[in-house]
C-alpha cells in the first residue's frame, strides 16, 4: 500500500511541513483565516494548503490563497512507486500554469520527510509547435464535421478513418480494386499505406495488389452510414463525368 493511501488525516501532514518551514526562519500558525497553513517571514507570507489527495477543489482553494498571499503551495502525500504517472506529471503541470507550488510528504520512512517540488513562479506557456502542426493538419484533412462532441457511441471519425471509410465505399461498389484505381476514383495519395496497414481490419488483398472489402469492413459502412451516404453520392458524381 503507497504512502498516500496509508495517510488517514490531512493533520499528519501538518508536524513535518511546520517543522520545515520553522527550520528556513518563518513563524507558522495552523488554521488562520480559512487557511491550513499561514507563515511569515518579515513582510512574506506564504499560505499552504494541506489535502489527502488533489481535487478541484484543492485548486479552488488555493487560487483563492492568492489573493491574500505572496506564495501559495498545495501540499500533498508523496505518490509511491505506480501511482508517479502521466496523471501526476499533468497535475504538475497544471499546478505550474496557476502558479502554485507543490509540497510533498513521504511518509515511507520513521521520520517523514518534506520535498519542495516546486515553488510559485510566473507561468511562461511554451507553445508545442509539432502537436498544433499535427492538429492543424488533421483538421485541414477532414471534410466535414461527422463526429458529435462528447459522444462515445462509435469511434471518433478522424481524418484517417474517413480515408478508409471512402476506400471501403469504393470496395463495396466496384468490388476488388488496386490503389492506383482507388487513387484515380479518389482515395488519396496514402490509399496503399490504408490498405496495407488495414487499421480497422476492413480489407484484405485477394491477389497481387488488389484488395477486397472484409466482413468487418461492411459493417464498418454500416456504422458510419451518414458519412457512405455523402460518399456515395461523391461516387455518382464521379461516375456521371
């Protein structure tokens, strides 16, 4: 069992941080105005915020410490071992964006020990420019808006699934087709790299580079039924030139 989970009350965190704080020069009091933890040093005042475990309204909380304190921290039981993930490194993360600091208390020793993961700074947003070309590039390769927003009754129609849905539209029709064929009605300039990785298990080659429509892949038009619609109608146009 992880450290955090063996914590039974936020008091258990109190001693060690206290204890910390009094070692650096500043006069800490507990429970002082709402806060959990209110020091000072000279004119400084720092608010910390103690919790079992992060909540949005830990967040709450502490970003109304702001408006009173020069520095506020969150202060939680050090995760253990598994529980160090992607969901921690976010909570940093987000921590940082609204300027708080983080305190943590490791309570896998006799003695426990405080860690100052970081303190309150000015939050600088780095713009990741690879992930916005990405999202940029995949909204540019939609054609339209197929997906509703918080929905998860079938998988989310990205850029690549209406790829291979249109391929999957022409298999149905025409029946065992090349890509060169696919590309002619089409399907795009990445029709054989669709084809051969085969995704979603909707074709299968039936001779040399020639693919057909799986089982799987009819149910595929079937459940993407709205979106074959449009592209059959593409196809009836394609056809009448």
């Amino acid at each position: 069992m992880s450290a955090a989970h063996e914590l039974t009350r936020e008091t258990q965190l109190y001693p060690p941080i206290r204890d910390m704080l009094a070692a650096r020069g500043y006069a800490v009091r507990s429970e002082v105005g709402g806060c959990d933890i209110v020091a000072t040093k000279g004119d400084e005042l720092i608010v910390v915020e103690l919790k079992r475990r992060p909540s949005l309204a830990l967040l709450i909380q502490a970003t109304q410490r702001q408006r009173v304190a020069d520095l506020v921290y969150v202060a939680l039981p050090r995760p253990e071992g598994q529980e160090m993930d992607l969901r921690w490194r976010r909570l940093q993360h987000l921590l940082r964006r609204l300027e708080l600091g983080l305190i943590l208390v490791s309570f896998s020793t006799p003695v426990p020990t405080v860690e100052v993961a970081f303190d309150p700074q000015p939050f600088r947003p780095r713009r990741d420019g690879r992930r916005r070309r990405a999202l940029l590039g995949e909204l540019a390769a939609r054609s339209g808006e197929h997906n509703e927003g918080g929905s998860c009754r079938r998988g989310i129609v990205t850029a690549y699934r209406e790829k291979a849905l249109f391929i999957a539209c022409c298999l149905q029709r025409y029946g065992p087709l090349t890509p060169a064929r696919l590309r002619d009605l089409g399907a795009g300039e990445k029709t054989l790299s669709i084809l051969s990785r085969n995704v979603y298990g909707w074709f299968q080659r039936v001779d040399h580079g020639v693919y057909a429509l799986t089982p799987a892949g009819q149910k595929g038009l079937e459940e993407y039924a709205d979106i074959v619609a449009q592209f059959r109608r593409a196809l009836d146009g394609h056809a009448a030139q």
